[in-house]
C-alpha cells in the first residue's frame, strides 16, 4: 500500500479490468476454435476476393480461391478434409504465385522480368489485386 490510496485503486482497477480481458480473450478463442468459425471466414473470405474462374487439374472451372484452398502447401496445414483456419503467409504466396503463373499467358517464367510479365498478363487475378505489385 502506498500513500496515495486513489493510486492503489487505479492500479487495482486496472489489473481487474486486464484479468477479465484475458478471460474474456481465451473464451471467445475457444469457441472459436471448437466451432471452426475462423476456418469458414477464411474460405469465404478467399473465395470473395479471388473469384474470378480459372481451370484446375481435372479441366473444370472452379474460383481462384477454391484452387488457393485446394494446394499443397496450404492443404498441408490442416487435417485431411478441413480446411485451415490460419494460412502463413509464405504458405499462402506460395500458393497464390505458383497459381497465377500456371493460369498465365507467359509460359516460360525463368527469370524475375519474366514472371513480372505473367503477373501483369494473367487473367486469374481482377484489375483491383493487380495494382498492388
């Protein structure tokens, strides 16, 4: 206790309303995680933002993003038939560049320049993603 008893019940508020923020955190994570909530919101978050049609292995046209969630690298995140609720972010580029340079018009991307060129050529993105490189 210190002299001032209005900072002892500041700091005591402060730790309380810290405690319960916690409690309050880790409660909604687990129904979170129970629920697979963040797993849905990240499917359909991908397959709004890249909707546009591209062909998949078996010639049938599918999103973009059903194509992000059906590779390897971001397939290997999560148990066999559910999908992830997190994707790294080198996982996730990994993915989304090696689908837009097999959807491009360039068909030999050897160097830098040339993936550049397929990057700006290919179709599998919209015009609003292609502003950001």
């Amino acid at each position: 206790m210190s002299s001032f008893p209005i900072l002892d019940l500041v700091v005591g508020v402060i730790f309380i309303f810290f405690l319960l923020s916690i409690i309050c955190s880790s409660i909604v994570e687990m129904v979170l995680t129970v629920k697979r909530i963040r797993a849905q919101v990240l499917g359909k978050w991908l397959l709004s933002i890249f909707d546009t049609p591209v062909k998949n292995a078996q010639n049938q046209q599918v999103p973009l993003g059903q194509e992000l969630m059906d590779h390897c690298a971001v397939t290997a995140l999560s148990p066999r038939g559910a999908a992830p609720s997190y994707i790294d972010a080198k996982n996730f580029v990994s993915a989304l560049l090696d689908k837009i340079n097999t959807h491009s018009q360039v068909a030999n991307t050897t160097s830098i320049d040339d993936f550049i060129n397929s990057l700006n050529t290919t179709t599998a993105i919209s015009n609003e993603l292609k502003r950001c490189f």
